[in-house]
C-alpha cells in the first residue's frame, strides 16, 4: 500500500519540477529578450541613425537647399544606386525632416520657457519614428502629392513643424489665403506695392516743384512770389526731411514696420490738401514742410519693410521699386503740373498715401521685427505667408528664430550671455560704423552728382540746353527716360551685383555731366542743338541705373536687424540734407559757374566717387540679412555660409 502510494507522489513531484522549469524558462527567455533586444534597438539604432541622417543627408541637403533644393550627395548617389528596386531610399527631404522638426520646436519652447506640451511633443516623435514607406506606397504618395514641404501648425504658445503630405486637405494658411493660389513672389510683391504707393507720393513732391514755381512766377499768378520765395518753396520740401528719418527710425522699433506707415500717411495726406487749398504764401511752405516731412518720414520704413519680407532672390528687385516708384511720381507730377493747375494737381496727389494705407490693411508685419519683439509664433506665420514652405525658406527661418529665441531674457543660455550693450556702446561697433560710413557716403556720391537739383529745375534747366525744345516737352521726355531707366534698373539688379552696377554707373554718370560741361562751356551749342540735350539724357539714364536705387537698397540690407532702423533713419537723414544743400544752393551754382561750370563740378564729385565705390562698397547680391550682418561685423561665415558662398550665382 505504501509503494503504491509513493509512485502517484514522485510523478505528481515530476510534473510540477517540469512545469515550473518551463515556466521559468519562459519567462526568462521573455525577459531577456525584450530587455537585449530594447537596448539594442535603442542603442544601436538610433545611434547609428541619427549619426548617418545628421552627418550625411543633413550636409548633402544644405548644400542645394539654395540652388534647385535638396541635392543628394555623391556617396548618397552610390548607396543609392546599390538599393534594390524593391526598397527604394527615402527622399532627402523626407530624412531632413525630423531634425528641422526638433529644432524649430526646442527653439519656441526655450524662448517661450514653457515645457514641453504632451501633445507637441507626440507628434515630433511620431514624425521621427515614422518607418520608411515600401515601394508601392512611396509610388503613390508620390505621385498624389508635391513637394514634401514644411508647414507650421500652431498649437497654443507652440508652434510645430509637421511634414505638408500628413495634413492631407488643407486648403488654406496660417493667414487664410489659399496655400497654392498665389506664389511667395506674388505675395512679396503685394506687400512691397503699400510702400511703393507711400513713394509715389514722395517722388510726386520732388516733382511738384517744377510745375508749381512756373505757374506762381507768371504775372497772372493769384499769389505772386519774388525769385528768392520761389527757391525757399523749392527747399522747403527737403528741409525736414532729415528730420523726418531720424523720427522715423524711433518709430520703426516700437510701432513696427508696417503700422508706422500706416500713421504716416496721415499727414502725408494732410500736407497736400493744405497745398491745394492754399492761399497765400505760408500756406504753401506749409503743405511743402508736412510733405517733405512725411518724405523723410516714409523713406526707412519703406526700404527696411521691403528688405525684411523679400526673399535674398527677389529683394534687390523689390527695393529697385522704391527708386522707381520716385521718377514715377516724378513723371506724375510733371504731366499733371503741365496740364492742370497747381491746386487739382495737388488734389490728385493726395490720393497716393491713401492708396497706401489701402494695401498696407492686408499685408503682415515684418517677421524680423516680430521675432527681434520676441513673437515667435507671429514671425512664423508671416514669414511662411511670404516666403513659402521651401526648404530655403525654412533654413532662413530656422536661422531667424534660433538668433532671436536665444537673445531673450527667458531663454535657458540668457544668464550666461555677456550683458547687452548699451546703445552708445552698441553704435560703436564695427557692424554699424562700417555701413554707416559707407551708406553715409555712397548717399553723398548720389546727391552731389546733381540729380535733384535736375529734378527740381528741370524746366529752367531745359531753357539753357533744351536747343531751341520747348521746356516742358523737354521734361517730359527727361522723366520718361528715368522712368524706363529705373525699369531696367529693376532688372538689372537681378542679374548684376550691386557693387559693378553701382562703379559703371557712378564713372558714366561723371563722364556724361563733365561732356556737357565741355559743350556748354567750350563748344558751339547753337552749331551742335541735339548733343547736349543727347548728354543730358545719357546722364539721366546712367545716374538711374545705379547711383539713384543701389543706396536706397543697400541702406535696408547693411544695418544689423537690432540697429537697421536707427542706421537707415540716421543714413537717410544724412542723405535729405545732402539733398536740401544741392536744392538750396542750385540756383546760386548755376548762378556762379554758369551751366557748364555746375555740370562740371556735379561731374567731378561722379567721377571720384566710382573710385571709392569701386574700393569700398560691399556686394550683398543673393545673401540673406544674417549673412550680411555677419560680413560686416567681421565674422568668420560657418561651413554652411561658404559652401552657399560657392554655390551663388555669378
């Protein structure tokens, strides 16, 4: 009976040794398992991942960012070639991603010092973590959708960068204009029209003289003036105007770019119905002081509103406008004067500033002045209405908000940062006196050759050397002629560099006036009546080719972003008493010299100022702001900078 009790016991013993033995088998191949093959994973993959994306894709892609988009470099080119069909490589773009992604948002969070939202953060790791599609599915993505760009979604303070193919069905941007019905360039446009309207109407008061003062010489005039009022009325205009920039550069860092013409136009607008409701004389230099005032005014936010929405392809064309937008209205006034009384064409003028503010209502505001005002989130949203979702735009933007997150107060590396500056401080360093100078003097060149003092007294000008042509023909065809100049000016900076624009122009523009100085000096002008009125316009058209734009333009790229409104109100100002000293003392020049002696001396000045130009001016062709900033501080570019400095167009 025991035996026979004992066997059931040893085989109940024996099962439960094997069942406990399989169990903890198991559960120890599990645990291992899972603990060797997450720490390989985890170790092993993502290292060597995140090292082949960074260190290969991440170079090859910035390097064609900015010519033609992501370019797969060589060693890329021969992994590829060696994939098979069925497991083709993802795109750079799509490998690029991830790390954009990570960075643009630590950037917001740091700046912001908020932590990291759940919910952010969980898309960031689904895109990184997001496995490589097969060969049929990449086929399909691939043909229903474009280009593989970046889309900003605001999420709260957040700002998150996902890939545009995971937000199938968006039809709009962040600012509810469809996302594909107008290109960057029509939008950079658009907004660059508000204040190319602000300097017709700057252009119109250069001109306005020329047609006024004849009409209040003549013996029926209503309000008669002596010679001596007519030159005050002529200079009241560029009187305030240095007085205007340096007020504009005040109002620029707190109101902005955009809303500070918008208060702008006001008076403008105010000037000149003073002006057409004048009547006696201090009303008349009344309206001339509010307009020139308001001239000076619009004159830095105008350029620096332009250079900080446009692209580094498009802006020298876009900051060209300016210099256009002034002989139009120029041409404006000369046809208007020359038709109509003075007082309905200063009613007309009027309607300029007010066309302004109509399209300067839509636009957005800077998104280097949002960003420098610390709204991140802001700056993103306008600078993706400008400039798109390539990936030059993101690299630009990714630059932009990396240098202002880390200059703020709130963010994790202010403490250990130098102290600011103080502002005295700030205007003697290298990266403002630099383009101060040369700005300051380049706008010296451009005045002294005499071109205001031709558009301001043109009709007497003509009555001297027009060769028996009526005046105001003679006029007319002038303003023609740098209407059509500025034009190609427009082109031309898109396809030259500013420096050799700025030499040519500069040497024929002296040549030109010191030849017309010889003929009317030396020569036999009544033999000859058609060759100094062919010099005259050789010189308009070579004065508007290049000295009359390039410093307008360059004056808005030069400056560092914390000092580019007080630098370009403070080289404008320089530039508008350069211009109220040419005004003032043209009538007593020709006076003193005679035609052919102030022609000469205009020439002289052109002349020797190609010479500095040539040794001094710096070449800001196809380069973004920061890549500016930086040359002229004196910093050495990083590796990026370079490879893009090799790239650049000739």
């Amino acid at each position: 009976m025991q035996g026979g009790a004992g066997a059931p016991d040893a085989r109940r013993v024996q099962q439960g040794v094997q069942q406990g033995v399989q169990q903890g088998v198991q559960q120890g191949v599990q645990q291992g398992v899972e603990q060797c093959v997450q720490q390989g994973v985890q170790q092993g993959v993502q290292q060597g991942v995140e090292q082949c994306v960074q260190q290969g894709v991440q170079q090859g892609v910035e390097q064609g960012v900015q010519h033609g988009g992501p370019q797969t470099p060589p060693e890329a080119q021969s992994r590829q070639q060696q994939v098979p069909a069925d497991n083709p490589a993802p795109r750079p773009e799509d490998l690029k991603q991830p790390q954009l992604s990570r960075n643009l948002q630590q950037v917001l969070e740091q700046e912001q010092g908020v932590p990291k939202d759940a919910k952010v953060r969980g898309k960031v790791q689904q895109l990184d973590q997001k496995p490589a599609p097969d060969s049929a599915t990449m086929g399909k993505e691939h043909q229903a959708t474009p280009k593989h760009e970046v889309q900003p979604l605001v999420l709260g303070d957040k700002v998150d960068v996902v890939p545009a193919a995971t937000k199938a069905g968006k039809e709009k941007d962040d600012l509810g204009a469809p996302a594909k019905k107008f290109s960057p360039f029509v939008r950079q446009a658009f907004v660059a029209a508000g204040p190319v309207m602000a300097t017709v109407s700057s252009g119109m008061t250069t001109g306005y003289s020329a047609v006024l003062l004849p009409q209040l010489l003549h013996p029926n005039s209503t309000i008669p003036i002596t010679s001596n009022q007519a030159s005050w009325i002529a200079s009241m205009a560029p009187l305030p105007m240095a007085l205007g920039c340096l007020l504009a550069g005040l109002l620029l860092d707190r109101l902005g770019r955009r809303r500070s013409q918008l208060v702008i136009c006001v008076p403008f607008t105010v000037g000149w119905v003073l002006l057409a409701v004048a009547n006696d004389l201090p009303a008349i230099l009344g309206g001339r002081f509010l307009t020139g005032l308001c001239v000076g005014l619009v004159g830095p936010p105008s350029m620096i509103y332009i250079g900080e929405t446009a692209s580094p392809a498009h802006r020298g064309l876009l900051l060209a406008a300016i210099s256009l937008a002034v002989a139009v209205g120029i041409l404006v006034a000369h046809v208007l004067g020359s038709l109509l009384h003075w007082r309905l064409t200063a009613w007309l003028c009027a309607t300029a500033p007010i066309a302004c503010v109509a399209l300067l209502c839509p636009s957005p505001e800077s998104p280097v002045w949002l960003a420098a005002k610390g709204n991140l989130a802001e700056a993103t949203r306008a600078f993706r209405w400008l400039r798109g979702f390539d990936d030059a735009a993101t690299l630009e933007l990714h630059g932009l908000l990396s240098k202002h997150a880390v200059d703020q107060p709130t963010h994790p590396t202010a403490a250990a940062k130098a102290p600011t500056l103080p502002l005295w401080r700030q205007l003697l360093q290298r990266s403002f006196i630099k383009p101060f100078l040369i700005i300051t003097i380049f706008f010296f060149i451009m005045q002294f050759s005499g071109v205001n003092a031709v558009a301001f007294y043109t009709v007497s000008i003509m009555k001297d050397v027009g060769g028996g042509l009526d005046e105001y023909v003679a006029t007319i065809i002038l303003d023609v002629v740098r209407v059509l100049m500025s034009c190609v000016a427009c082109v031309l900076l898109r396809r030259t560099g500013r420096r050799p624009l700025a030499v040519l122009s500069a040497a024929v523009t002296g040549m030109s006036l010191l030849g017309l100085g010889a003929v009317l000096g030396f020569g036999d002008p009544a033999r000859y009546p058609w060759l100094p009125t062919s010099l005259l316009v050789l010189y308009i058209t070579a004065v508007s080719l290049g000295l009359v734009p390039l410093p307008w333009v360059m004056a808005g790229e030069v400056f560092p972003a914390n000092l580019r409104g007080l630098g370009g109100g403070a080289t404008s100002a320089f530039a508008f008493i350069y211009f109220f000293s040419v005004v003032k003392t043209g009538p007593e020049l020709f006076a003193a010299l005679t035609p052919a002696g102030a022609f000469a001396a205009y020439g002289a000045v052109a002349l020797g100022g190609s010479i500095f130009l040539l040794a001094f001016l710096p070449e800001t062709k196809n380069r973004t702001l920061q890549e500016i900033e930086e040359e002229m501080a004196g910093r050495h570019p990083g590796r990026l900078l370079r490879r893009k400095a090799e790239l650049a167009e000739p």
